[in-house]
C-alpha cells in the first residue's frame, strides 16, 4: 500500500482480555517495528522485524506481549491479559532496510483504552 | 546513557514569524538525526534526515534543520510559520543507524497563532 495501514485505530477494552492490533507495513519494506506512545512516557521501541524473524524483541515490556509476522508483510501485536498500563498508542513503522539511511514510515496507530 | 533533549514541550509563534524547535543530542559521536511531525490522531510523519552529508538539511514543508556537531545540536527552524504547521515535533536519533535504536525526545507543541 502507499503508507504503513493499522488497524483498530481505537480499541477499548477491559482488563483482563486479550486485544490484537494489527499492521500492514508498505509494500516491499522488509523491516518492521513497533513502538508504544504513552502520555507521558514519550515513544519506546517494542519490537524489530526482519522478514518474518524477530531478532530484538527487547523492548516488549512483558510476556503478556508477543507479536508475529506473516509473509514479510503483516504483523500482529497481541496483549495477553491487558493492564490499565497497557492503555497507550501503538505504532507500527516499516523500512527498506534496518538502517540509517532510511526514513521509518509510520502509521497513524492505534489507540488501546483498558477499562 | 545517551539521551535526546527538546529544549521547550510547548512553543508558540505567530503566523508568519520564524519557528525555532531545538534538539540536543548527548554523544560526541556524530548520530543520525531525524524529525518528525504528529498532526492530531495521526502517525509520525518523516520530516528530514541528517545521516552524514550536508550538515544542512532540507525537508518537507519548508522545514530545514542543521548538525552542529560543536554543539551537539539539531534545530528545526522554518523561516515563516503556518497554521497548517501547528502539530507536536519529535527529534529523534539514533547511533547505530538502525531504529531499533532509535531514541527520541519528548516532543515539542508547536501553536501558531494568528
């Protein structure tokens, strides 16, 4: 597609349940990112694909989150049991290359309420 | 451990004056260098790059940033503001080049008043 496409862009839901959020990255970029926006907080980097394969998953602050990659093209980030804490923007972006050189194409995000 | 300092979370400028966004880097290595811009319920937006050429850099929307590696800076400046320019800026680096490591500031609100 022309730009990096997620989706919900809002999700409300209560503790204790697991939310999907999806992204689809621009078409062609191999490298794949998520970070989470909190008020507050500032950005903070999730987790990094490369193809398919998740080289640094340091970011995920805790087992509750896991994310795959299918086909070089979609990713998933799941939240296992969410946390009031876990209310924040997520946000996908998506490169050519993991590398400077680069501009990080982000998509609009979505935005996670836990109630 | 390195850090990103925007100078101001909150600026306001006039229609038409000079709009100043400061960045401060904390290594003496040079870094790459990047702004971005979030308009309202909206993604980031790539504004420029700084990844070692030109110490001038040039984006989108009459914005242009220069690295002064002396002062460990990268400010934001566009010569006349619009109110299409009211959004929150992010300056953002990384040292290895990678985004994985990409660190960023806490943000800047830009209001243009008319």
């Amino acid at each position: 597609g022309a730009g990096v496409s997620q989706s919900p862009s809002n999700k409300v839901t209560e503790k204790g349940k697991d939310v999907e959020l999806r992204c689809d990255p621009i078409s062609g970029h191999t490298a794949l990112y998520w970070y989470r926006q909190s008020l507050g907080q500032g950005l903070e980097f999730l987790i990094y694909f490369q193809g398919n394969s998740a080289p640094d998953k340091s970011g995920l602050p805790s087992d509750r989150f896991s994310a795959e990659r299918t086909g070089g093209s979609v990713s998933t980030l799941t939240i296992q049991r969410t946390q009031q804490e876990d209310s924040a923007v997520y946000l996908c972006a998506s490169s050519r290359q993991d590398s400077g050189n680069y501009g990080y194409t982000f998509g609009s995000g979505t935005r996670l309420t836990v109630v | 451990a390195q850090s990103v300092t925007q100078l101001g979370s909150h600026v306001s400028v006039s229609e038409g004056a000079l709009v100043l966004l400061r960045c401060n880097y904390s290594s003496s290595v040079p870094p790459y260098l990047f702004w971005y811009v979030q308009y309202p319920n909206q993604g980031l937006q790539l504004l420029l790059k700084y990844t070692s050429a030109a110490t001038l850099v040039k984006g989108i929307n009459g914005f242009e940033a220069e690295f002064k590696k002396s002062e460990t800076s990268f400010h934001l400046t566009k010569p006349s503001a619009h109110m299409s320019d009211a959004a929150e800026y992010f300056c953002a680096v990384s040292w290895s080049g990678s985004a994985r490591q990409l660190t960023f500031g806490s943000g800047t609100q830009l209001t243009v008043l008319p």
